[in-house]
C-alpha cells in the first residue's frame, strides 16, 4: 500500500473512531432545547444509563450510552430521556421520549423527520396518547393509539418503538437498573 492510501485510511480511521459516534450535534441542539422546555431549566446534567451485555441482550429496545440518560439537576432527579429512530416508509426519524422520576411518559416529541408524507406523527396533539404511560403499560396502534391516514407505517413504526421502550422500562425496573 502506497504512502497515500495509508494516510487516506488512518484518516478514516480516526473520524471513525472519533468523530462517527455519539449523537449528533443537530439531534442534541433539539434534545437540549425539548428537555430544558419539560424540565423548565437549562441547568441540567445527562448521565447515561449503564446496561449488562446479557441484560441487554433480553430488551426489545437495546439501550447504550448515547440513547437513555438520566436527568439531573446538581443530585436531584428530574427525570429520563430516551432519543433514537424509527423507520418511516424510506428513511428514519428521529424522536425524543421524556419521563418523569417515576418513569411515566411526560414528552414525547419527533425530532427530525425525513419524509414528505407521514409528519403527521410529529403533531402535539398525536403523541400526547403517549402520555403517562409507564412500563406497565402496553400501546398498539390496532387498540389503543389512534392512526393517521397517509402515515400508516409512521404511526406503527412510532407506536412499536414506545411499546418496546415501555417493556424496555418495565424490565429495567424488575431489574433494578432504574
């Protein structure tokens, strides 16, 4: 391998290795403002939740140091946040969970969606079914979450996330993770 195509490779290397994980920078700037508008502060701290590889290996929703954090203001606990993506018809979006001390659903929000159909599932007014809910609790969007018409696979993408984050919740508690 010539000089050249060493320098390429380490060079991809290293943005890999230092510049390709963590949670984007546009996500975060959208995470922070959600969680200082629930939380009503910008005095917060994020701390990531810590999971057994085998523990994990049980959970609907694989949880890692960039997707579930506790909040924190100085040693109280304001609550959790959970950020990933869920699949639309052709892409991804993003979308932000929020939850009180007592692991209740308090926010929801769609961070960013990359679809010209379907962003109807970003509405206030659709996420707040979402609301209070707990690990103990089950959604479906064949029950009890209403659907959208033109963003069918959306709602059920968004709807089987949250039940996987619910029994995710659930299982960390019995668990005594959270």
């Amino acid at each position: 391998m010539n000089y050249r195509k060493q320098i390429t490779v380490i060079l991809a290397l290293f943005s890999l290795v230092f510049l390709g994980f963590g949670i984007p920078k546009y996500i975060q700037k959208k995470m922070d403002k959600e969680i200082e508008k629930v939380f009503e502060t910008s005095t917060y701290s994020m701390q990531p939740i810590s999971v057994s590889k085998a523990l994990n290996e049980q959970l609907p929703t694989k949880i890692t140091n960039e997707n579930f954090f506790k909040v924190k203001q100085g040693n109280t606990l304001l609550g959790y946040a959970f950020v990933d993506q869920a699949s639309s018809k052709t892409a991804k979006f993003d979308y932000l969970v929020v939850f009180n001390p007592k692991l209740e659903i308090i926010h929801s929000k769609v961070l960013i969606y990359r679809e010209e159909y379907g962003g109807e599932i970003g509405s206030r007014r659709w996420l707040e079914q979402f609301l209070g809910k707990s690990g103990n609790d089950r959604v479906s969007h064949e029950s009890n979450i209403d659907g959208i018409s033109g963003a069918t696979i959306s709602v059920r993408s968004m709807t089987n996330a949250v039940d996987d984050l619910l029994q995710t919740i659930g299982k960390l508690k019995a668990n005594k993770v959270l």
